[in-house]
C-alpha cells in the first residue's frame, strides 16, 4: 500500500511531507488563515502541530532553522485539498521526519513562524481547558 503524504510544490522542486502548517502572509494580521494538513488523522496531530511550529520557531530564534526562500508560488495538496499560497510560508516535516521551511523572499520570517506557534499553541490550550 502507497504511504499518503502531503505534497508541496514551490520553484519546481517537490516535497513530500506528512506535515505540513501554512502560513499566508494575511496570518500575520489574523491567524484564522493558517492551513494545517496531515496524513495523521488521530486527535494527537494537533500536538504534532504544535511541536512542529514550537521547533521551527525555536531554531529560528536560535539561528538553527534552515529557511529555503522561493520566488514562485508554492502549492500544497493534501488527499482532500489544495491550496496556492502566493506569499507566506510552509513549515513541513517530510516523510524522512525532517524539518523544511519555505518561505517567499521579503516576507517577514519571525513574524510568520511567531504567528504559526501562536495560533497552534492557543488550538492546543483550547483542549487542555
């Protein structure tokens, strides 16, 4: 049986991914435009979410974060959907388990992974209560 993943497409290279937060750059102003896609279905993805917009956030403070810019515009498709983000960021862990960020060149970065960990860390706080 085929492993589903999600895909994404930017400058003509392709990623295959079981994770993936997208940030269009309006998420920056309300963060009810953040997409979140994943092959997981169990109601534990949302921690993955989470840890994955903790991790990138983290090593970007710590100038550990590799961060691809793109000039194009970067697509994700999921088993259900699709979507084009003409300026933002993804955050992606591909199928390997690595880290992938892409990111349109001049967008802020801080502000896109501050706005991604943010919103995930109130959609988690919204169970714990």
């Amino acid at each position: 049986m085929r492993k589903q993943f999600v895909m994404v497409c930017a400058d003509g290279k392709t990623l295959h991914c079981d994770t993936v937060i997208v940030v269009p750059e309006t998420a920056i102003a309300e963060a009810g435009y953040i997409r979140m896609l994943s092959t997981n279905v169990g109601p534990q993805s949302k921690h993955g979410f989470h840890a994955l917009a903790q991790m990138a956030f983290m090593q970007y403070e710590d100038h550990e974060l590799d961060v691809t810019e793109v000039s194009g515009p970067m697509t994700v498709k999921g088993r259900h959907d699709a979507c084009e983000i003409p300026s933002g960021m993804t955050i992606c862990r591909t199928l390997s388990g690595d880290m992938a960020v892409l990111v349109h060149a001049s967008q802020p970065q801080r502000k896109l992974l501050e706005s991604a960990h943010r919103f995930c860390t109130r959609w988690i706080r919204l169970d714990v209560v």
